[in-house]
C-alpha cells in the first residue's frame, strides 16, 4: 500500500497587545504608538516571507529515497497557497487592457440551431467534446470580447457539432458536421464582409472530435475526406494533434485539451482519502477489445489496450477495468499512474484528468501533439510509453517509482498546470481559454484589423 508522507503544517504566530493607560489615566503618547504599531507590522511581515520562502525552497533534506512503499505527494496545503497567490493576481492581468497586445474577438451571433438548441441535452456541456461549448462562453463573458467586430482580431464561429448523441450507442455522431459548418459560413458571408476579405484566415473555428477539423470518428475515412476546403485558409481549435505530416491538421491549428469539467475535479479532490494515500499502482478503465478487429476490419487502439489487458489482466499492480463507470475519477485519485493508451485517435480525456487529480499519466500514442506544450512541462509531469513497449510496462513503471516519481508528482501538483488544462465558464487567468487566446496573440498576423493599422 502507498503511502503519502505530509509535510508539516507552516507554523504562525500571533502578537497579544494590551494598550494600558498610565498612572495617571492618560492615553500613551499617539507618535511612539504609531511607531510601535508600524514596527511591529515590519516584523510580522518579515517573518512571515521569510518562513514561506524556507518552506518552499528548503525541502527537508531528511526525507527518504522514494520507493514502491513509500510515495511522497505535495500537500493540499502546499497547493492552495500557490493558488492563492495566483488567484490574487487575477483582478490586476483582466485590467490590464494591452494583455495579449489587445486582442480582441468577436463572436457571431448565429441563430439557435447552430449552437445554443443542442443544450437542451445536458451533456452537451460537460462531456469530453464540450470544449467547443466552453471557449464560446468565456469569451462572450471576458474582456477579450468586442460586439464592434470593426475592432476585432478575430472571428470566432461558434458552431456545437459535438451534441448531436446515436441514440443507438450514445456517442457523438459528427455526420452533419461539415453540412452545419458550411451553413454558417455562408449565413456569415451573406451577412458580414469580414469572411471574404481575406478568405476567412482571421476566423476561428472549435474541432474537438477525433480527428479534429476531418470531421471523422474513422482514420482512414477522415484522411479520405480531409479538411473541407472552405475551412483550409481559416484558424481551428482542435484536440488532435501528430508531430508528423497528417491531413487532418493541414490547417492553421492549435492542439487543445480536451474537455473535463472543474466542479468534477473539485469533487474529486475533496473526496479523496483524507490520508492521501494511493493504493493503486497503475489504472487503466475503459475499453480494452479482447478480439479488437471491428467489422470494417480495423483494429482498435493498434492492439494496444488489448496486449496491456492479455499481458496485465491478473498482475496485482494493474487495476484494469473494462467497464464504465460514471464515478472513475474517485479511482483516479486513489492510482499512482494512470495509463492514457490512445483509441481510434491518439488523445484522450485521461491525459487532462490524470494530470488534474494528481496521477501520472503515462502517455501510449505514438507521435501525439500533445496541449499546450509551450506552457505544460509535459516532459516533467508524465511518462511516454512507445506502443510497441507495452508489454515492458510493469518493468518500466517500477523503475520510475525507485527513482524520481517523487520529482514527477511535485511537478504534476503545481496548480499552474491543472489549470492550463481546464476550460471555464469564466476565464481565468492562465486557463485552457486564457491559452487559447495567448495562441491566438502569436497568430495576429493573420488579423485584418492589425494589417490595416500597419498599412496606413
């Protein structure tokens, strides 16, 4: 069983002043109480910086050398201390007007059809697709928002064709995609100028399907289809990403995370173990085909979560589960490593939710363009396993606990990542929007509005 040592709690102190009269009932004289009191606030502030600065900066060079018996986590209260931090610089970044050189969006306001009618089913907000849902709110309610789109950097096309659930296997099905896209796109030039002037290379676009902006559950039919010409010159969000040539990303594209809610993650925290510990040592539940050819004659996975189930499904360190659970997370919380082997496409919602609820991902996807890889140290808070290792799982996750898992899990619990990989209602600062728009500020010269401004 793995158990997590606590460091101990910072210890305050406090000053008990009682203001006396003098002899006489006079009050004491009004400048030396003021230096006093100011002196005192000194001190207390001093030391207060200072015995936060050796907390953080001098570990106890005492602690033991990490191994399978013993786990070391950062402690809760660690992190709601660096959090607190940010979140006090919240208020002054949304103030300040150049952040992002000033950038400016402006959504389309299209009918109902196109987006808010598919909210009538719940989990068009909350699923692992709904990111297209989430970036439309926030930026509608940040300051990044212009309803003068004579002023904007950029058009955000606010098109859900995520939520449009089989009623046969509850899956997205994204068949009418392209069809509803096309539709807006001609409604927006039928409507506005700003498409046509420069072929829409200043419109942003949200593909949080399997292979992104293809419009394809199916590899080898997205490869078919491609990206629809009409979208080739414009800006996709999208959660998929290969470091090598792809036609499914042969488009202005930026890899997003994909969605998982905050309020479950909050929950999941607050009902974990009170004693932190971590008593499963490698997780993994989900589809795993024991026979994983499907009728159209492609293998699920590339056979990788069927030789991680022959190999493993026994082994007392794997917890392997092949059916689904609505309440996952609280086994997430329990695991030390959280196996993220790809399924038709290389991402996965694993990726976002093990990295929030403290487990190491261990990424299995050969050649995946992972989110956010110019602000996530992904090299320093997960493993990537080759597809063709899987069979030397066990031997490599071992090899990982004797040595610098403690390293990995200081990295993962730093609030700053958690929360580059989580999308809000509501930006916040350094969040999966906030990124978003910071990606967006490296694309400005695509932007009509700076050109024209440079130009005169």
């Amino acid at each position: 069983m793995l158990e997590q040592n606590r460091a101990p709690k910072s210890r305050g102190f406090y000053v008990r002043m009682k203001l006396q009269n003098s002899k006489h009932g006079r009050p004491q004289d009004k400048g030396s109480f003021y230096t006093y009191c100011k002196w005192v606030l000194w001190l207390s502030l001093t030391l207060y910086f200072f015995s936060s600065y050796l907390i953080s900066n001098h570990p106890n060079q005492n602690k033991p050398t990490t191994s399978l018996s013993k786990t070391h986590f950062s402690t809760l209260p660690s992190r709601a201390l660096f959090e607190s931090v940010i979140d006090n610089t919240t208020t002054a970044l949304l103030k300040n007007k150049e952040l992002f050189k000033g950038l400016k969006v402006f959504v389309y306001d299209l009918p109902a059809k196109y987006n808010t009618n598919w909210l009538s089913n719940d989990r068009c907000r909350t699923h692992l697709f709904a990111a297209e849902v989430a970036i439309h709110r926030a930026i509608l309610t940040s300051d990044f928002f212009t309803s003068d789109p004579s002023r904007a950097d950029f058009f955000l096309v606010p098109v859900y064709v995520s939520c449009n659930f089989s009623t046969v296997n509850g899956f997205p099905a994204i068949g009418h995609a392209r069809t509803l896209i096309a539709s807006a796109v001609q409604l927006i030039r039928t409507r506005y100028p700003f498409w046509d002037r420069n072929q829409g290379s200043d419109h942003v676009f949200v593909a949080t399907h399997d292979f992104g902006s293809c419009f394809h559950t199916m590899e080898n039919v997205a490869i078919a289809d491609g990206v629809p010409d009409f979208l080739k010159k414009s800006i996709v969000l999208q959660t998929f990403g290969v470091k090598h040539k792809h036609p499914c990303q042969e488009v202005e594209n930026v890899v997003i995370p994909p969605y998982v809610s905050p309020e479950s993650v909050r929950k999941s925290l607050e009902n974990a173990p009170a004693d932190g510990r971590r008593d499963i040592f490698a997780f993994f539940r989900g589809k795993m085909e024991v026979h994983p050819k499907n009728v159209s004659g492609r293998y699920y996975s590339k056979r990788v979560r069927t030789n991680i189930w022959r190999k493993y499904n026994g082994d007392r360190r794997f917890y392997l589960q092949r059916r689904r659970f609505m309440g996952y997370q609280s086994e997430i919380v329990r695991s030390v490593f959280c196996l993220c082997p790809l399924g038709w496409a290389p991402w996965s919602p694993r990726l976002v939710e093990s990295v929030a609820l403290g487990c190491v991902p261990v990424i299995i996807a050969d050649g995946i363009r992972l989110p956010f890889d110019d602000v996530v140290p992904w090299a320093e808070i997960s493993l990537t396993v080759a597809e063709k290792d899987v069979g030397k799982l066990g031997t490599i996750l071992e090899h990982v606990a004797s040595t610098n898992l403690s390293a990995i899990q200081k990295n993962i619990w730093d609030p700053r990542v958690r929360r580059a990989l989580l999308f809000h209602d509501r930006i916040q600062p350094g969040d999966a929007t906030w990124q978003v728009l910071s990606a967006l500020e490296n694309k400005l010269a695509r932007s009509y509005r700076r050109g024209s401004v440079s130009s005169e």
